[in-house]
C-alpha cells in the first residue's frame, strides 16, 4: 500500500509543519489502513514514529514508505509482535527507545474484526478478539508506562462506536471496544496526576480501509442512508483528529472519546449488519449454538 499522504497535506492541513519536532510516536497496527495514516500525518509533521505488527515484511515495507515522506524522518517497523504478549510489545519498546531515543505519543490501534452471529461465534474467537483489542491495549500501554511517565506523554486508543448501541454480528468487537473506553477513562483519571493523558478516538465508517471492505454492503446503493454526512469519512480525517489530541491545543482534553463518523451512531446505523435485522439474524441464531 503506498502513501496515502503526501507534501501537499503540509499546505492543505491546518497544522502547522514543526508542530511535532523531536516527538516519537509507537503505534501497534500503524501498517494497517487507518493507523498508517495517522502515522503518516505525524511524521510529516516532524515526528519520528516505530510501528508495531505480527507481519515483518509489511510492517517493514510500510515503515520505510512512511520515512521518506520527511527528509530525515526516522521510522522504524517491528515486526513479529503480537499485542497479546506483553513481553514481545516491552521489547519493541525498548528497540525503539534505542534507536529513537524516547517514545511520547502512543497509539493502540491494533486490532482484529469480523463478522459472526451469536451462535456461530466460538467462545475461543470471541476470546481471540478480546485479547487483541482490548487485551493488547492494556499490554501496550503497559509496555509504554515508564516512557510516558518519562516524557509527560499521551496515550490514544483506537476504539469504535459499535458497542454504543446493541450491533448484531459485532458482539465480540463491541464488548473488546466498550472495555477499551473504559480503560481509556481509567487511565485517564489515575495518570493524569502523573502529566499523562489518555484518549480514545472513534472511527464510524471509514473508506477504503480493510475493516470497511471486509464489514460492510460496499455495493449497496443506500450505505449513506443514515450517515447525516452521507458519506464515509477518509483515513484522512481519522489523522487529523489524532493530530489534533496529541498537539498542545487540546492539552487540557483527557479521558475522552473524540467520535469521528459523520454522525453515524445518532442515527443507530453503524454498518449494513444492520440490514439483516431481525430476519436473518433470527434465521442464523436458529441454528445449533458452535462452542
Ligand atoms: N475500518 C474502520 O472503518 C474502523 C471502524 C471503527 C474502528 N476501527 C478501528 O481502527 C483500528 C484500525 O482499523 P483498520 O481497519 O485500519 O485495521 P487493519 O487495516 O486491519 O489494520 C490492523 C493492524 O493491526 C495489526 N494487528 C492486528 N492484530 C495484531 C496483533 N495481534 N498484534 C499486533 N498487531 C496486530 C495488523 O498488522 P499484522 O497483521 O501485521 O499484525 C494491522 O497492521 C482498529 O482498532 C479498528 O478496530 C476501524
């Protein structure tokens, strides 16, 4: 996947081009589709950035893409890193800190989805979702705790909307997201005393990301029905709202969650599962319950 930012975000963008100088950023999942932009905007801003996945070659390839959007960036990819192990997440930290110097800004972003009816999800894959998502969120902030207490830093999750209303086929990601917010609010509340702050921000439907293609009716003809914006938001504009809570303008903004979806979940529709209630939901949940 190449770059989706580019010099031209320096003059469109409404930040200022030094705005993250001499700040590191570790980010898990940051090769995928929205974590990668994030990345990208970051950088482009003077940060330097270490990016986290289970994937070596990809996460490598996206790293050095990243790196030569700012002459001198420093991006680093670590692959072979599973956010369930904490062990594997302290090491990543530590060759980032060797190679980067510090870590200021965090961002658990990994995460897994997909779709499955109540009957037909094993309590093993739902276990599975929640120890990447939410499970993985605690280890990384774990891992990154010393470095942030170090340097006054912040913390964002990449949480969702999906658990803000009852989603069918989702109750594995909802329950793992609903469990981030709260562990967000929490960190907030007991770090904050230390200089540290914690947030989450929530995409709603975001095009062009593998999660979308994978989630939703992309050839359905009414998808922006009950988006108010009537559309899906870009990877774009999930990077400025990360830009915006890791810059000094929201600096007294901690244990929130920033919701950008065009204004989806007001309108109960968060992905085209929805049209499948109740008939073949019931239909498929008639079925003998899998372990
Ligand atoms: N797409 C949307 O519209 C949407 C909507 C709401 C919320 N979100 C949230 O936004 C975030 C990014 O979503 P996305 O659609 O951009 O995802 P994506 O493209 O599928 O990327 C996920 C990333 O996470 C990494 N990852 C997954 N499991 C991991 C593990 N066990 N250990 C380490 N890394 C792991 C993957 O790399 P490896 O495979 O190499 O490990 C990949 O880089 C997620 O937290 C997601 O829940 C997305």
């Amino acid at each position: 996947m190449p770059n989706t930012l580019g010099q031209s975000y320096l003059q469109t963008s409404p930040w200022k081009k030094n705005l993250f100088d001499g700040k590191v950023v570790f980010v898990t999942g940051g090769a995928g589709s929205i974590c990668r932009v994030e990345v990208e905007a970051l950088v482009l801003l003077g940060a330097n950035a270490a990016i986290i996945g289970r994937r070596k070659d990809v996460t490598e390839k996206a790293a050095e893409e990243i790196g030569q959007l700012r002459p001198g960036a420093k991006v680093i990819g670590i692959g072979g890193v599973d956010v369930r192990d904490v062990k594997s997440l302290a090491s990543a930290v530590d060759t980032t800190v060797g190679q980067l110097g510090r870590i200021d800004f965090v961002i658990a972003g990994a995460a897994g989805n997909f779709l499955a009816n109540v009957a037909n999800l094993s309590a093993n894959a739902f276990k599975t979702v929640v120890d990447i998502d939410l499970l993985g969120s605690y280890n990384t902030f774990k891992a990154t705790f010393d470095e942030l207490r170090k340097n006054k830093g912040h913390i964002i999750f990449i949480s969702a909307t999906l658990h803000y209303t009852g989603l069918p086929m989702q109750v594995h990601a909802s329950a793992a997201k609903a469990g981030v917010d709260s562990l967000m609010r929490t960190l907030a509340v007991e770090l904050g005393p230390l200089g540290i702050r914690s947030n989450a921000i929530a995409p709603g439907p975001i095009a062009g990301t593998e999660g979308m293609d994978r989630l939703s009716g992309k050839n359905d003809p009414n998808r922006f029905n009950r988006i108010p914006l009537q559309r899906y938001g870009t990877t774009t504009e999930i990077a400025d709202a990360t830009v915006y809570l890791f810059s000094d303008a929201s600096s007294y903004i901690t244990g929130t969650v920033t919701v950008v979806d065009g204004g989806s979940w007001q309108t109960g529709s968060v992905t085209a599962s929805s049209a499948m209630y109740p008939t073949k939901i019931t239909e498929l949940n008639s079925k003998t319950a899998k372990l």
